[in-house]
C-alpha cells in the first residue's frame, strides 16, 4: 500500500533519489571486519604517527571478552538487516533539499480538531518550530497566520476577533485581515476632512503583513501547511498529502471507530517516533490498559521494503493459540505510522512542534462489518463514541502517561550521557528493534533538516518533574471540546452533591438539637442522602484528577 500511496502524481513529475553511503553502512563493515580479525585473535589499532613502523599498522592486542564480542556481532548483524537494500525500489514522491534532504515545510500536519475550536477564541499551536495562531472568521472559515504581530511583536493568540473579521492585536489593537495584511493602526488618526493617506500607506508597507500559512480541513481535523507565500499556496494544493488518513487507509469500508485523539509531548520528534514504531514495549509499558506483559505470544520481525526516501515497512507474525496473525507496521514521511492488521488500522501522527516537544495525532479505524469484531468491541467502540471525555481521561492519556516521562528521562540521557549517538548507547539485539532502527536511519539518511531538532545537550530543554511532564490539561483537555465540558459538568455535579449532603446533615442537627426523635424514615432517608452526597464528591474528585494529572506507577499496574 506505500506503492499506491506514493504514486499519486504523474510519471513525469517523479523524482529518484540515489542515497550516498550511509554512516550506517559503514559502521556496520568497519564493525564486522573488526569481529573478524577478534575471531582470528588480532584487533585493528592504528600505532601513533612516528613509531617504529609507521602509522596506520595492526598491531596484536589482547581479545575483548566473549560476551562483547557476541555483542558486537549482534549489533553488526541488526544494523546490516536493516539498513541494507533488500531489493530495487522506486523511490517515494517528495520534495528534496538541496542537499538530498526530506523538506518538513513542504508537507501538510493535523494541528487541532475543528469541532474543539472556538471562533471567538484565538488559539496557539506550534508547526516545525513555527509559533502559529489559529482564528475563525465567524464564517466558518480557519485561518492561519505566525502568532507574532509586525508591531511589537506581541503574540496574536492573545488578541481577539472584530466583528469585521480581523484579528486584532491585545497590545495596541492592529488589526490583521485572513491574509495577513494589516488594516487598521488606532495610533494612526484618519482625518475624513482631507486625503490623508498616511494611514493606508502604513498598513500597505510589506514589512506591516504577518505571514500566513495554508490550511484544510479533513477528516475532522484543521491541517496546516507550514510554509507561506505564493510558493506554498501552489505547492499545498497540488498536494494530495501521503499522511491524510482517507490516501493510506481503505475507501468507503472503514469505519472510525473512535474520536480522534491529539497531545502535545514533552518529547522529540525522534524519541516520540521510535516510540509509536515499536509495538513490542506495548505490553510492559500499558500492562492492563493495552496489553499484558504476562501474555506474550512469540513475535517476529522482518524489514519488508527498502528504507527509501518516503519511509519503510516492517511486518509482525505473532503466533496466539495455534494461529498466527500479521501486522504491517509502515512508516510514511515524515511522521505517519500506520499499523494495518487488514480488519482495522491505528494511524498516528507524529508532528514535530518546537525543541523537545511534539504533538500525536491518534486515530483508529474497523473494516466495516469485519467478522472478527466481537460484540463486547463493538460496545467498547459504541461507549468509546459516546464518552469521548471518558475515554480521553481512562484510556488515552493514561496509554501516553506510561511512558512518556521515562522517555523525557531517556532523551536527556541519550544526548548528555552519549552525545544522542544511539548505536553505541543502545543495545537491540532482538528483531523487535527493526522498527527502532529503520527509523533512526531514516532520519540520519534523510532528515538532517527537521526544524526541531536538538543538536546539543544545551539547545535541550531542561528536565520537567513527573507532574510537569504528565499534565494532562495543558497538553489535551484545555484545547479539546469533549474534556473541558466533562470537567465543568463534573464541578456542577460535586457543588450538587456537596450541597445536597450539607442540607441533610443540617436538617438531622436541628432535629437533633430540637429533641426530636431520630430513629424515623425520613431521618434514614437524610442519613443516605448525606452519605450518597460525600461518596460521590469523594469519587468525582478522584475523577475529576484525572482531567489534570494523574501519577502512574507501574508497580501499581
């Protein structure tokens, strides 16, 4: 299916890419020459420029240990499956650099769900390192401008929508157009006795206009395109965009079946990557949520397609009560994976947001009428539907909070205790790893010029505690429709119930000090009422949290 996906333009608009020798391919010879030269009892060492018999002569040392020398054959062998060619394969249709490099402006991301945004409300997103402001017009129009205005450089997102449809600068009240020219200045007086064109000349100056970026709405959710100009209003829609849902997945036998689902991560575009590729952490990391790390049925691995420059594919087999099942795992350029199990798929998107961040985009789809769909998915997918908030709050971001603050350790370990050299830092001797490793490959060979990407250990944003790294609020529920009407409701309902338990342990006081007798109906029926009222402002609170922060402990799963 990536053939199909990547084949949508004409023949005389595709482009080869011939890749250079990778780093990757050459230290996979060097370290399998090196395990050689061990089994014949000698190491390669260069002798120091000046000594007795020149530079660059192998010398006899001492063998490294057995356990290091299979570890070096396995590393060896893991890399060459990976990163060797298995066979001739058309390059994918996208846009290079100069330099041989995949283009992340020239593509279209998920930025925010439509039915979650407010005209009256402008919001903040980030795109490839990119500060954007999303605002409606009132119209039904989105519109997309960099979230920085001319003047002063205040952000936009601050601001607020005119009745005319601009909008209009918090700091000094410019006011900006849905293409980005300035309109009005209020400091800038208009005389209506003369021609005075001191105003328009002001706002007609080119150095006045805020960029402004394409946008589309598909499959529910507001896409931006993160490059402006004339260049990017015919490049976006020429693009039919290789990661949209409706281009990879089936035509009209697919079925969503739950809302789409978007966090921000304090996580890197490569670390969030390699996460969503690899499936086989998935019962550790979300024991009882997804998966079970006390069943795990034999599962292997095999490369399927080259690593091109428009992404690779892996294949799962794993083997459950006699029967064995296949997933093609795909990764499509630059941040689309794609697990197809031929009956429903997962598709998630990875999008790169600022230095250390990234935001992931979830959605899951069902064959329509698939014989393997049980009854008790079917009510699952039914409820999933119906309490979207529920399910946000219990299952999706309880799924991302098992292992995003440990990954937000390991990227701080990766880049200050290794210089974010992954081949020597990790060790991945089993097939599970594929994935894993294609896709740093990927990014080594063609994603040199991702926006976000973190080149030292101090461009790295500082380590965040597990209730910063984990707070659900600011990274989903404040920016999806669904949770914050969940949590108001949640306040109303506890103010009702603490209300109603008050009032009935006031009215059992006073009969109390009255003398009246307490052992009566209504007196038991006060009693319930309180009980009933502190059990439910005790729970909700409890679910209440989990809107905010929610501390997992994996000793507790």
């Amino acid at each position: 299916h990536i053939a199909r996906v990547f084949d949508y333009r004409p023949q005389s608009c595709r482009m080869r890419v011939q890749p250079l020798p990778t780093a990757s391919a050459m230290l996979t010879r060097r370290i399998q020459h090196r395990c050689d030269l061990r089994s014949r009892g000698v190491m390669p060492r260069l002798r120091p420029p000046g000594a007795r018999g020149g530079g660059g002569c192998i010398s006899d040392r001492p063998l490294l240990s057995r356990a290091r020398m299979e570890h070096r054959t396995r590393v060896a062998e893991t890399v060459e499956q990976v990163t060797s060619e298995p066979g001739a394969s058309e390059a994918p249709l996208f846009k290079l650099t100069a330099d041989n490099q995949f283009d992340f402006y020239k593509q279209w991301y998920p930025v925010y769900l439509v039915d979650s945004l407010d005209a009256k409300y402008p919001v903040n997103v980030a795109v490839c390192g990119i500060e954007m402001v999303i605002w409606g017009d009132g119209k039904g129009n989105w519109h997309c401008m960099e979230d920085k205005c001319s003047h002063r450089l205040a952000p936009l997102s601050e601001g607020r929508v005119t009745k005319e449809g601009n909008l209009e600068c918090a700091y000094h009240g410019w006011e900006f157009s849905s293409q980005g020219k300035l309109q009005r200045i209020p400091q800038i007086v208009k005389d209506p006795t003369v021609d005075d064109k001191g105003h328009d000349r002001a706002c007609s100056r080119e150095c006045a206009a805020v960029r402004v970026f394409p946008t589309k709405m598909e499959h529910g959710m507001l896409w931006v395109w993160p490059q402006s100009g004339l260049e990017a209003l015919a490049d976006s829609s020429a693009s039919v965009g290789a990661m949209h849902p409706g281009t990879v997945l089936w035509g009209d036998d697919m079925d969503m079946i739950f809302q789409p689902f978007m966090r921000d991560l304090p996580l890197g575009f490569d670390m969030l990557l390699e996460n969503v590729i690899d499936p086989s952490h998935v019962p550790f990391s979300h024991h009882g949520i997804q998966g079970n790390r006390f069943k795990l049925p034999p599962t292997t691995y095999r490369r399927t397609t080259d690593i091109s420059f428009g992404g690779f594919s892996v294949n799962s087999v794993r083997e459950m009560d006699g029967k064995k099942s296949s997933t093609q795992i795909s990764f499509i350029a630059p941040g689309l994976v794609l697990y197809n199990t031929g009956t429903g798929a997962a598709w998630f998107q990875v999008t790169p947001t600022r230095p250390g961040w990234s935001r992931i985009c979830a959605l899951f789809f069902s064959k329509r009428d698939s014989p393997k769909t049980s009854g008790k998915m079917k009510v699952i997918q039914w409820l999933g539907k119906k309490l979207v908030a529920l399910d946000h709050a219990l299952n999706r971001n309880e799924v991302l909070d098992g292992d995003t603050f440990f990954l937000h350790q390991v990227e701080r370990t990766l880049m200050h205790g290794h210089g974010n050299d992954w081949k020597k830092a990790y060790y991945m001797p089993a097939s599970a790893d594929l994935g894993v490793v294609a896709a740093r490959t990927w990014l080594e060979r063609y994603g040199g010029v991702l926006p976000t990407a973190v080149k030292s250990a101090s461009e790295l944003p500082p380590l965040l505690s597990k209730q910063q790294a984990l707070n659900r609020y600011e990274q989903h529920v404040k920016g999806c429709k669904h949770c914050k009407q969940a949590l108001k409701t949640l306040d109303w309902v506890r103010i009702a119930a603490a209300a109603a338990a008050a009032v009935a342990v006031v009215t059992l006081t006073a009969s109390w000090v009255a003398a009246k007798p307490l052992l009566t109906a209504g007196n038991g029926a006060l009693v319930l009422v309180a009980a009933l009222g502190a059990l439910a402002v005790v729970k909700l609170g409890g679910l209440r949290q989990k809107f905010f922060f929610s501390d997992y402990i994996h000793a507790d799963h």
